[in-house]
C-alpha cells in the first residue's frame, strides 16, 4: 500500500476497502488481536512515544538527582528553601499543561500538541542549562513543567487511539517503560558522574535528546479520532487501515457543552466517574513526586548512606520498568481496574514492610515492589480512565484528571518535608505515605463505569444516545 507524507496527517495511504466490523471488546484478549503480529506502523508509533516518554522520566528525574551539588554551587545561591520551592515549580507547570492539554486537545489534536509540548520543555532544559541564579534555573523548571505537563496525557491518549482495544493497556505499558528508564537513568548517571563533572552536562542531555525526537515524532500521523471529530474521515479511515483498526462509533455530536473540555465530562451519567478519577490520579501523584522527592532523605534517616540511598532509588524505577510492562498484558485480559488496586495495595503493603528496617538485600526487593505499587499505579491508572470514557471524551478526560492529580505532586513533596521534620519517627515517614496508597486502591475500585443509556434518556442532561452505543460494544 503505497504511502507518503503529508503535512496534517504525517502518513498519506492509498485507500484500501475493508469490510465493515461491529466491535465487540471484552476484557479478555479478543480474537482481532490474538496471534496476530502488530503492523508496522504500530511498532513505529511504539518505538517514538517510548523515547519522548523516556525523555519526560528524564527530565523530571533529574532535578532530585542534581539538588545536593546545586545547592553546593555558588553562583546559584540555592538554600533548601528555594530548592524545594524550584523542585514545586515543575508540578505547578504540569498542573497547568495538563489543563491546557484537556482545554484544546480536541481543538489541535495530539500528534500536533506534541510536538509543541516537546520543543517547550527542551526550551526549559535549556534555560536549566545556562541559568546562572536560582530565579532563572527556577523558571527554567517551571516552563519544563509546562511542556511535560501537557506531554503526559496527550501521549497517553495518543497511543490508546492508534491501538486496538485489546492492546491498549499492553502499550501504554510499553510506552511508559520508557518514563522508567528515562528516571532510572538519572539518579544512575547522577551517582556515577556527579559532583566530578558539571551537573550543565546532564541538563545538556535534555536538550540533545529532543532533537532527535523531534523528527521522529513529526513523521507520525494524527490521530484518527480527532481527524474524525474533525470532519476528515478519509485520512482517519487511511490512518485506521494503516494501523489494523476497526473504526470505533463516536457521538455525533461533541462539541454542545465543551467549555474547556470539561462540559462531557461532567454531566451527570459521567460526573461520578470524573470526580474520582481525580482523586485516583491526586493520590497516585503524591505518591510520585512525594516518594521521587523524598525517598533518598528518608532512607537516610532510616540510618542509610547518601550513595545507598540512590541506589534504593534506582532499584525502585527499575521496579517500575519490569511492573509495567508486565501489567500491561494483564490489564487487557483482566481489565485495568484490578491491575491498579493491586499495584496500590502492593506499594502500601511494602512501605509498612520497610518500616521494620529489614536486611539490605530484602530492602531492595522492596524498593523494586514498592516502585511498580506506587509509580507503577499511577502510569496504569491511566489506561485505566482511558477505558471507562468513550473515544471522544477520554482524551480530554485524562487530561483533566493528570491537571487536578497535579495538585497531588504539589502536596506530595510537603507531605514528606511536614512528615520528616516532625518528631515522629521514622516510621511515620513510611506510614504517611501507606495511608494515601490504601486511598487510592479504594478510589480506583469505587471508580465506576459510566452508565449505559436507553431511548428514555433526556438529550439535553446528557451527551448523544451514540455514546451509549460505543459504551455497550467497548468494554477495553
């Protein structure tokens, strides 16, 4: 099938006729996806979003990596009090890139919103780089936030329209291995290069890297659900057949009530479901950026060494690294719903654990446990409120439960400096932070399914009687 680029789309295809399927998605694996290999173009997507992912881990990694030598540079004149507060500027500039993302998703499309978001935070690595004081580095890491804020859902979403329903978990897995490794990665070259040479060089990687995916991401195609929304049919038929996908029903209408994107989402057969995805996604982003934060200063409390604790740190991404890519396969058989309440149960039930002070080597299992329970929930939790809205809301649905979940990144940080400078001891440095992951495992179970709706339902309270339509065939 011949093909070539074009500016809107990134992929031209000739047109190829195929029969017309009614989708019928369980969570099991269905028989569409079941020894049947990935397209190409699928492996293509794949292998693009996995390295921009690794570039967010990166990027938000690295500043926890690098805060003990910039506070022992002069020419920033940090303190810890303005490093915390620098270190609470990214999770304020992805509160606000993620409500963008969620206000104009359906506006400008992902692939487009991407590629935006990817040059801004290179921008702000950039800034990081050459700052010479605390107000520019601290700027430099408020703008990328901004561009990593709007990077987390919008790829999120992107790779759930270009994969079938029963892959869609395995490949937000698979695309968010590379967050892992991307966070992996800095606290290793942090602990292998620092304070020897100049921390610019690392903060340089975030600007080399992204030139490199630039490119790459430009030669991928739009989404087929926003060419659809859209009015361009044709390219998102091409698209779909490029892709192996079988065409998914959307309302016929979607734009009556879209102030922000929020009006669909919070109707009153969806507002359940919104209300506490936001909570999910508040608890499971104070676990992340509170334990990313935190967790090399409470293992020393706990009586370790600076350079153990790093390695404690690495052990956990790696964690996630192996946790996700595993669960991802699960989540499709068995639905997200109960990979997410068991990965939040296992992160609450290994902070307990590790507030016995068992022996290093069984610390370090726990570490790894821990990573893929907490980060590891997070990242699932994703695809998880993706498979509860129908393709013309989850998008925007993401994004807004990422941009409220951020005040979560906000509080996390304070919760561990509240809970650390406290007499407490050291248990309730672990404790503090059980507590919000047994939360988030009963909010992901009360989360519920929107309800289906009948010829009775009143068009005026709620979206088309289409939606009810995707919802009773798509159960992802």
């Amino acid at each position: 099938m011949p093909c070539r680029s074009t500016s809107h789309v990134g992929i031209r295809c000739a047109p190829t006729t195929l029969p017309r399927q009614e989708i019928h998605v369980s969570r099991s694996t269905t028989p569409s996806t079941q020894g049947r290999s990935l397209p190409r173009a699928t492996k293509r997507m794949l292998y693009v979003t996995w390295l921009v992912a690794t570039l967010e881990g990166f990027d938000l990694a690295i500043y926890g990596a690098t805060v003990p030598v910039l506070l022992q540079t002069p020419s920033l004149g940090m303190d810890r009090a303005s490093a915390g507060t620098i270190g609470s500027l990214v999770g304020v500039g992805m509160l606000v890139g993620a409500a963008f993302a969620g206000a104009v998703m359906h506006r400008f499309g992902p692939r487009r919103l991407l590629l935006g978001s990817i040059a801004i935070f290179t921008v702000g690595m950039l800034l990081s780089t050459v700052a010479t004081s605390a107000e520019i580095f601290g700027l430099g890491r408020l703008v990328v936030g901004l561009g990593l804020g709007v990077v987390l859902p919008t790829l999120n979403a992107y790779v759930a329209d270009l994969s079938e329903p029963g892959r869609r978990a395995r490949h937000i897995g698979l695309m968010m291995s590379g967050y892992a490794i991307g966070a992996l990665a800095a606290p290793l070259l942090g602990a292998a290069l620092l304070p020897e040479i100049s921390y610019h060089w690392l903060y340089l990687i975030g600007v080399i890297l992204p030139l490199v995916a630039l490119p790459l991401m430009f030669r991928l195609p739009e989404s087929p659900f926003h060419l659809r929304l859209t009015g361009r049919d044709g390219d998102a038929k091409q698209i779909e057949n490029l892709y192996g996908l079988a065409h998914e029903p959307m309302a016929t209408s979607t734009s009556a009530g879209r102030f922000l994107g929020l009006g669909p989402l919070l109707t009153r057969r969806l507002a359940p479901t919104t209300i506490l995805a936001w909570v999910m996604s508040f608890c499971g982003l104070l676990l992340v950026f509170g334990i990313s934060a935190w967790l090399p200063s409470i293992m020393q409390a706990a009586g370790y060494s600076l350079g153990s604790a790093l390695m404690q740190t690495a052990a956990m991404w790696l964690g996630v690294f192996v946790g996700v890519i595993a669960a991802g396969p699960v989540a499709d058989r068995f639905g997200p719903r109960i990979v997410v309440v068991a990965a939040f149960l296992t992160g609450t039930v290994s902070l307990i654990l590790m507030s016995l002070s068992p022996p290093t080597p069984v610390l370090f299992v726990l570490m790894f446990v821990s990573g893929f329970g907490f980060i590891g929930s997070q990242i699932l939790a994703n695809a998880f409120i993706l498979s509860v809205y129908d393709p013309e809301n989850r998008s925007s649905a993401l994004a807004w439960a990422l941009s409220v979940g951020r005040l979560g990144a906000i509080v996390g940080p304070t919760l561990g400096a509240f809970v650390l400078d406290r007499a407490s001891g050291v248990d309730w440095n672990f404790y503090s932070f059980a507590i919000v992951g047994l939360a988030g495992a009963i909010t992901a179970v009360a989360v519920p399914r929107p309800r289906t709706r009948h010829s009775t339902t009143d068009p005026i309270t709620d979206t088309s009687l289409a939606d009810a339509a995707s919802n009773s065939t798509r159960r992802p």
